[in-house]
C-alpha cells in the first residue's frame, strides 16, 4: 500500500478547523484534525510534509512522524507545524487500523476498558447551578468553567482585588448550591495569571474542592508551576499548550502536574500522545485528554483513553456533539449518560460525510507529488568523501530501502 | 477471539530456558519465552496469571498487562513473576500479529528501518569458542568477527579477577592481566572494532571507578553494570567520573526502575532485557521514556531465540534504537533447534521479520523432546484473582446499588 495524496478540507463556517485526508492506493482513506490558524497549518500539510508522505508507506507511521518531527524541528518544533503533524498522523493511524480491520486502540496495546466518563466544558456565568442540574440529570458527574478568566484582562493578571475574586467564583458556589457533590468542578485559568495571583486563586478555591486547577499560569516554567502545586492541595493540571514528550516532560518530572493532559490535535497526535500517556504512567501521574475543538479529536482521543490504564476522564463540549459535529462526520460519537464508549469500527471510528467536500464555503487544496528538492525529503544527507567503505554503505543501503519502499511499496517493510 | 489453554515447555538441556504457548479457540498459538528460575516461573504461569487470561479476548493485551502486574505487585513485583508476565506478554502480541496478519513491529508504531547492527557477546557453544578464544588469541576472534561484518563486540574481561575479593580489592597488576586482551586487539586492530565491557555487576563504585578510567584508552562502546543497578546516585557518580557511556542494563525491572537511571543520567545507554523486564508491552515504554531523554536503548540478549526475535521487532519499530545484542554461538549452536525459521544475522545486521505475529514458531518436536516439562492450564480464575473481580467489602449488594446510582441517570 502506498499513499497517493493529501487533501486538505476548511470550512468558512469554522475558520479555525481544517480537515486532513490521506488517501492511499487501496481506496482506504485516512482522516485526521487539528484546529487553529488552519491556513498556516495548511501550508505547513502541502508545502511540508505531504511531499514527505505521497509514495509512502502509509504503515511505518512511527518513521513518518519522526521525519516530519526533524524536517519542523530544523528551525524549532511548535505551532502550526506541530498541529500539521498531529492531523496527519491521526491519518495514517486511520489508514492503519481500517486496512487491518481494528480500531486504533487495539494498535496501542489493545483496550483496557469499554467506555470512559466525560466531563462537559463551559458554562454561563449566570445560570451555571441550572446547567448543572441538567447535566447531572444526563449522568454528566463532571464539568469545567472558566470563572477567573474574565477578570484577569483589566490587570493583565497581574493583581487580582479580593473582591473580585469572590464575584468571580459565584458560578462555582451556585453549582455547589444546585447540586451539592454531585458534580466535580475543574477550574480553567486559560494562562492569565502570574504566579502569586495563581496562588492565591487556588487556595480561596480550595474549600469548593475543584477537580483540578488547570493553565492558571502559563506554562513556560516547570519550577514556577511547581510552587503553585506546593501551594495548594487541589490537583494542578498541565494542559494543551505544551507540545510533545518533550515539553511536558520537565512538568511530569518535578511533580508540578497531578493531571496531565495532552491536546491530541496540537501536541503530535495519536502517536505522541500515546508516548506522553506512558511517560506519565512512570510518574504515576493521570492522563485526561484535551478537547474543545473537533469531532475527530474526540474519536483519536477515544482510542487513547480505551487503551491507556492512566487515562481518567475525557473533555467534551456538549453544545459541539450535540449542535455541530454531527454535521460533519459520521457516525457522531458514541456518548451516551456520560461515558464515551470505545468506537466499534476499525480505524479512527469515523468519517467526514460526504457533503463537506462539497460545502459552498469549503476550500479544498490536494497534494499528490513527492519530494524531489533537497531539504524537503527525509533521504538524509546521502554520503561524502572520506568516510569508511562500512559507513558509506550502510547511508547507500538506508537511501536504496528508502526509495525503494517509495517507488514499490508493497505494504510491509522487507 | 479466546484463550483457551496455555502450556509451558522446559527443554530439559536448557534447564533456565521456559517457552509458553498461548492457545486460542480460532487455532491460533503464541509464542513466548523467558529465561533463569524456570520452575518458578512455570508456577508464576500456571497458578497466577494463566488463571487470569483463560477465556478471555487475547487482543486486550495491555488490561492483561496491568492484571498481571497488579497482582504479582501485590507482593512487591519482580523475579520469576515479571518473568512469567514477559513471556505471556510475547505471546499475546505473536497472536495479534497473526491474526490481524502483520510483524509485530507494524503494532507498535511501524518500521523505522530494516535491519538493525548487532554486536556479537562473546560465548562458548559447539564449535564456536570466542568465550575461551579471546583469551588465547584476540586478535583472531576480533578479526573473525570483522571478517563477518560484525563491527562492534562484547565480552567480560573483568568478572575473573573480582571473584577472589568479590569485587571489594583490585590490583593494578590484576587489572593489566584482564585487559591484557583488549589492549591486544587495539594494538593489532586499532578501532576497527567496538568493544563493550559487561562486569556482571561484580565491583563496588570505588573499583569500578578505578576500571572506567583505565579503560578510557581501550576506548568502550560502554561499561555495562559495572555495579549493581541498586543505587542510581552511585551509578550517577560512576557516570560522572568517566566519557565512557555507562549502560543501565538488563536487572531493572519495568519502566519504574529504568526511569531513575534514565531521568538522573546515570544511563546513557539503556538496556533491558525483553523477557525479564515485562515483554514487549513494557519494553515499548521503556524505549520511549528513554526517547524522552534523547537517550538510546540496546536491547539485552543471551537468553533465547524468542527473545531475539521479539526484539527484533521493538529494534524495527523504535527510532532510538543504538544496536542489538547477539551471540553467534548460540545462534549458530543451538537457536535453531527450538524455532524455525531461524532469525537471520548478516553481515553484521540483524534483520526484520517478514512473518505475521513473532515470525518464529516452536519447531515440532520440541515438546516431545525427551525429558521435556510440559506443563498445560486451561481453568479460568472465578476467584479474587479475575481481573473483573467483585470486592470482599462492601457487601455486594451495597457494591451493586453504589454503581446503579452512580452509572445511571
């Protein structure tokens, strides 16, 4: 099997979203996500990597990722490259699990559990002890609200006034006022605020037992958020912002995160978030998978929660699932009172309908040549004068496997 | 899918060697392996985790991981269990490759390459003598290795001389002797050849100080356990005191151990072993912890041909895979009594498997072998020890009204 080409799918109706779609020469076709900034992501799909991919055997997913990891991280990994990855490689797992007949979890080491809770995200500051109460009648136990974001703009974050603290935590009082511990509430700082004003917001919280305290600071310094959790006996959440292994290690290893949650779409997609899954497993540490973007997130998260033992609640914004995703994929996801249950069929568990290709709004862009500029290829630098007869053989011999698993692919790796 | 029975074969020329077949109601059979204590790990098989995966869906295999080591960690886990585990886990990842028809490797990730370098250890089996050979003329065995392509190699030029103090008294004069080989070798070959000094954990930090400086113009592609991977902060201080990589090797258990040598930087190389240390599943996470610090794995051999092949398949898949242990002695000598097909070792590579599952299969005959032990489970746990078991207390009842109202809306 080989990859044929990448297309890429915006919808002006969500500006920020941006569909992936690897297509291969057996007909099974692969669906990956991300969201934000979707025309940088884009180009970073056409311009970069699909050139990486078309020819390609769609299976060696683990070497596709690292050679898209090392052709971004030549002028520094993050961003819209990152998020350009992650969409592609939930692709490529798709592509893997439907041509072998499985969902993705049992690609991961197989399931652990059938279905997994669900947290729902957002709720109005007047109104939230109503929204509560629904949601508990739907068995929806858990639920997360920004309350502090909205006062932390006048000061940049820098202050916060006691009083206005104390209006802003109104919304967690009226749910505990509606529904008293029926429901766990975890608090989203969104990164506005320095580290004593973070402080000082988790310990007036404490006696309203948030389910956790997540991104009240920015996460740029592991030792500044470790103060933070030695500051206060709530559970301190390292969130979707940090990208790969690699910058959530330093957090997971100086226990500055009790919660770790990785945003599939941003942070590498299945691949790494399965890898982050196991660091914070060594930790001892949960994971909870960030959402609050797209339909297909949700399903690539799925298979992570059915196959990680740390995974322990997942995100979902339930205005999303129940306005909007299922305009776009099917089947919609599988929650039913609160459980995410484990997606049945093989790959991912959806597909984009249809009709979004032929959206008045969409913008359609495919790639379907390979890369032949130096630069753009992960054939490596191929040899030079001076090295040893063994070396220069075994470069000739990894350019030789490589060109040849483009230009024959037959499926498996010889 | 089921598991329907498990068996373990004891090969009685190999009394450390124990193989385990899983068996499935769709015919399917998984191979698994491990070595040292084989009696204690058929008791760990058959009395504690078997129980556990008869009758249920081979395809779970990281649930039957978190079983297992659940249960065998209820009384500190380790030894003959976290054998046990790793060689059923073997078993169950050769299962899932077969029946969804793809080399294991393609489970974990996919291919990264096609062939991995192998250093050769030093051993002694049949006609090949390199074990013996390296004292009496090393050049020749280095030459010969070479001659194959083999361009890295590993022997034990120091376990000898700590014997008589156990490792607690060295003497320059005794030290000069053990290296008197190798320092031949760079000698006549210059550094045509790798060569990595396992010491079997045989020195005290004070002596194995004095050992890496030595050997620094030896020039070692690593000191493996110099000491015993007890202490990763005198481990550290063995690290700090020498270039040379010090390699965190096969006695660490699971990825909770490997993790301190890894994240203090006592390691620059990590070793484990695939059979003791939790199979595939375990080694898997291993790699990627290791990844996390930029840090490459070599994976251990010596033990079997299964081991081999698993490996095999966690080299393929891993990017930060360094080289891969062999032992052409066994290969040669006595692997291919047991499986087939073989693996194949050319010039100086280790290559991908082809088949689906493992890719190797206990030959036929094995079992029958003569005074071979062969053990076979085929009862599931109804006990405390089912994964799904129910709690002594509270009584059920209050067990079961707590889930209705907590689960149903």
């Amino acid at each position: 099997m080989h990859i044929t080409h990448i297309e890429s799918i915006r919808v002006g109706e969500y500006p920020d979203i941006i569909w992936v779609q690897v297509y291969t020469d057996t007909g099974i076709v692969g669906l990956g996500e991300t969201w934000y900034a979707a025309t940088t992501v884009e180009a970073a799909i056409h311009d970069h990597f699909a050139p990486l991919l078309v020819g390609k055997d769609p299976f060696a997913i683990e070497r596709h990722w690292s050679n898209m990891f090392r052709l971004s991280d030549h002028a520094g990994y993050g961003g819209a490259e990152m998020r350009a990855i992650s969409a592609l490689d939930i692709a490529l797992w798709d592509i893997k699990g439907k041509a072998t007949g499985v969902p993705v979890y049992e690609l991961l080491g197989g399931k652990v559990r059938d279905k997994i809770r669900v947290y729902a995200t957002g709720a109005p500051y007047v109104g939230a002890g109503e929204l509560a109460k629904e949601l508990v009648a739907e068995g929806i136990v858990a639920m997360k609200m920004g309350p502090t974001i909205v006062v932390a703009t006048p000061t940049e974050g820098q202050y916060l006034a006691p009083k206005e603290l104390d209006r802003a935590l109104q919304p967690f009082r009226d749910v505990r006022q509606a529904v008293g511990d029926d429901i766990d509430i975890a608090n989203d700082g969104h990164g506005k605020w320095s580290l004593p004003v973070a402080i000082q917001i988790a310990q007036a919280m404490e006696d309203l037992e948030p389910m956790w305290q997540e991104d009240l600071m920015p996460l740029l310094n592991p030792d500044a958020l470790l103060q933070l959790q030695q500051s206060t006996r709530t559970p301190v959440c390292i969130s979707e912002r940090l990208l790969s292994r690699w910058q959530l290690r330093p957090y997971i290893e100086n226990g500055s995160a009790r919660v770790v949650m990785p945003d599939l779409i941003w942070t590498g997609g299945i691949s790494e978030t399965h890898k982050i899954a196991v660091m914070a497993s060594a930790h001892q540490l949960p994971v909870a998978p960030h959402d609050a973007t797209g339909p297909v997130n949700i399903f690539a998260c799925a298979q992570i929660c059915m196959s990680a033992p740390n995974a322990m609640i997942m995100e979902h914004v339930r205005p999303f699932f129940l306005g909007w995703y299922g305009d776009f994929v099917e089947p919609n996801l599988p929650i039913v009172h609160g459980w995410l249950h484990a997606p049945e069929e093989p790959g991912i568990g959806t597909r984009l309908k249809a009709a979004v290709r032929q959206r008045q709004d969409a913008t359609l862009r495919t790639t379907d040549e390979m890369a032949e500029k130096p630069g753009l290829n992960d054939e490596g630098w191929q040899g030079g004068e001076g090295f040893s007869p063994q070396m220069a053989a075994e470069m000739q011999d990894i350019w030789r496997f490589r060109k040849r698993s483009a230009a024959a692919p037959e499926g498996k790796v010889e | 899918m089921n598991i329907t029975q498990i068996e373990t074969i004891r090969p009685a020329a190999f009394p450390e060697l124990i193989f385990v077949q899983v068996q499935t109601d769709g015919g399917l059979v998984g191979l698994g392996e491990t070595w040292y204590a084989a009696s204690a790990v058929e008791g760990a098989i058959h009395d504690y985790f078997g129980p556990l995966l008869i009758g249920r869906d081979p395809f779970e295999i990281e649930a039957h991981w978190q079983t297992m080591f659940k249960r065998s960690d209820h009384a500190g886990y380790g030894g003959a269990e976290m054998r046990a585990i790793s060689a059923l886990d073997i078993a169950l990842w050769d299962i899932k490759g077969q029946a969804l028809d793809l080399p294991i490797f393609e489970l974990i990730g996919g291919g990264t390459r096609h062939k991995v370098r192998v250093y050769n250890t030093l051993g002694v089996y049949g006609e090949i003598t390199d074990g013996h050979d390296i004292w009496r003329r090393p050049v020749d065995v280095a030459q010969s290795l070479l001659d194959e392509g083999i361009g890295a190699m590993k022997f034990s030029p120091t376990d000898f001389i700590a014997r008589a103090s156990d490792g607690q008294l060295l003497f320059k004069k005794d030290l000069d002797w053990a290296l008197a080989p190798w320092r031949k070798i760079r000698e006549a070959l210059g550094m045509e050849i790798d060569i990595a000094n396992d010491a079997h954990a045989k020195w005290n930090l004070t002596n194995a100080i004095r050992i890496v400086e030595a050997t620094e113009p030896l020039r070692p592609m690593w000191h493996e356990e110099l000491l015993s991977p007890a202490n990763e902060e005198a481990h550290l201080r063995l690290q700090q005191a020498t270039r040379t990589p010090i390699a965190a090797a096969e006695r660490l258990m699971t990825r909770y151990q490997h993790r301190r040598f890894i994240e203090s930087g006592a390691a620059r190389v990590v070793m484990p072993d695939l059979t003791w240390t939790g199979g595939i599943s375990e080694v898997a996470k291993i790699a990627i912890l290791a990844s996390a610090h930029q840090l490459p794995i070599a994976p251990h051999d010596c033990v079997g041909p299964v081991n081999m092949q698993a490996c095999a398949h966690i080299c393929m898949a891993t990017p930060n895979v360094m080289i891969m242990e062999y032992n052409r002695a066994m290969h040669r000598g006595w692997y291919g009594d047991f499986i087939e097909p073989n693996f194949v070792v050319e010039d100086g590579y280790l290559l991908a498997p082809t088949e689906p599952g493992l890719g190797v299969r206990l030959k036929a005959g094995v079992k029958e072998g003569q005074g071979a032990i062969v053990r076979m489970s085929n009862e599931r746990a109804e006990s405390w020890l089912n994964a799904s078991q129910r709690y002594t207390y509270p009584p059920l009842d209050m067990q079961e009204a707590f889930e209705r109202e907590r689960d149903t809306p």
